[in-house]
C-alpha cells in the first residue's frame, strides 16, 4: 500500500510568486492534515480536512495560505503571494479516523528567494 | 496553550552510548504522548506512544515512560547505532488528532 506522498519535494521560488504543493493521503484515509517546520523550529499545526470539509484550520498563518480538498481525495497548499518567512518545510499526514495513528508525507521543502 | 519542549541538539555520541533526549511538555487534559523520528531523506515515523500516565512505550530498542507528576516524555536507548542518526520529535495529542509537537533534537552517532 501506498504511503502519503507529497510533491514537488523541494520548490524554491522568489518573494511575491505563487507555489502549490499537493499531498495525496493513503487511500480511504478521511482525514488529512498539514503541518510545517519553519526555521528549524517546531512542527507547528496548519489545518485538517476531514474528507473535502476543513475541520480545523487554526493553524493556518494568514489570507495567503489557501488549502483545498476537493472530492475528499488529494490536497492542494497554495501559498500566494510566497514571502520569505513562509520558506521551511510542509507536512502532510493522513490517518483513518481521529483516534488512529496519522501518517506523514517526505514532506516539501519550500525555499522563498 | 500546549506546548512541548525538548533539549536542543545536535546530540552527538559514540556508538553503543547511552543515549537520553529530554522531553517536558505542558497541556491541559491527559493528552497521549508520542515520539517521532525523521531518519535522513525520509518522513516522519512514529516511533512510540504513551497514552495514560505510567505507560512505557518501546520500539527498536527506544524507550519512554509518560510520567504525569513531572510532565515528562524522555526518550532512551541503552545502546545506540549508526543508523540511529536522526532528528526526533516528541509530540502530544488530544482531542481531534491533532499534533503538537517539540522542536527536534538532531542525534548524529559515530562508529
């Protein structure tokens, strides 16, 4: 089976361009989560889908970040426009339902220039 | 809010040391608690669990014990190797799945 892949693996844009990143879940996994390491600091929280809704997306930094679902299948993660601090790498995991262990992607490294 | 703290890196050993890597966090709740490595080029693998108090998680020769009266999570390894090199993560979980998670602590071992 399939793991969580995440594409591209590493992107590097200048300030003030437009990056999406996909996450395609295990297959029957409905709920799906982003997370990003900025800095090298902490793992922190963006959002979680279940299936196409967005249950939570406290975490989500600000207007330019826009996560989307559609179908319930794979995720997009734009960033628009990129700014500097928005370089590090993002996360995304799937777990069946919420009590079961969630499984993360390589993760994408996102360079702003 | 919740958080996670655990000790800075690089943690730098000989093989067959004994490795610890500190973890504290501070939640509401009873929260389970995890550990997460990110071997080289790869993602992050769950590497073990706690979910109540006094629970020990084991896996690959690593250890942790949920310990509640000093909110701890340490990782240990009686004897580490090579391919123990990684950046681990302690995490916790409540309600909804969601992570949150320490800052990592690079482990580099050296034959």
């Amino acid at each position: 089976e399939a793991g969580v892949t995440q594409f591209p693996s590493h992107s590097v844009i200048e300030k003030g361009q437009t990056v999406t990143l996909r996450c395609d879940p295990i297959s029957g996994h409905d709920n799906l989560y982003w997370y990003r390491r900025v800095m090298g600091k902490e793992i922190k929280f963006l959002l979680h889908f279940v299936k196409e809704s967005k249950q939570d997306e406290s975490g989500m930094p600000n207007n330019r970040f826009l996560a989307e679902r559609t179908g319930g299948t794979y995720s997009t993660l734009k960033v628009q426009p990129a700014e500097l601090e928005d370089s590090g790498v993002y996360f995304c995991a799937s777990s069946q339902d919420r009590q079961t262990e969630a499984f993360f992607g390589q993760g994408t490294r996102l360079t702003v220039v | 809010g919740d958080s996670v703290t655990q000790m800075e890196g690089p943690v730098t050993l000989s093989e067959e040391a004994f490795l610890t890597i500190n973890c504290t966090y501070t939640a509401t709740g009873y929260p389970s608690l995890f550990w997460y490595v990110q071997y080289p080029g790869e993602g992050l693998q769950l590497l073990l669990k706690a979910t109540k108090a006094d629970d020990k998680g084991s896996n690959k020769g690593f250890e942790a014990t949920y310990r509640k009266e000093t909110t701890s999570f340490h990782l240990e390894k009686g004897s580490v190797q090579v391919s123990d090199s990684a950046v681990y993560f302690c995490a916790l979980r409540k309600a909804g799945n969601m992570l949150t998670f320490g800052g990592g602590t690079r482990l580099m071992v050296k034959p």
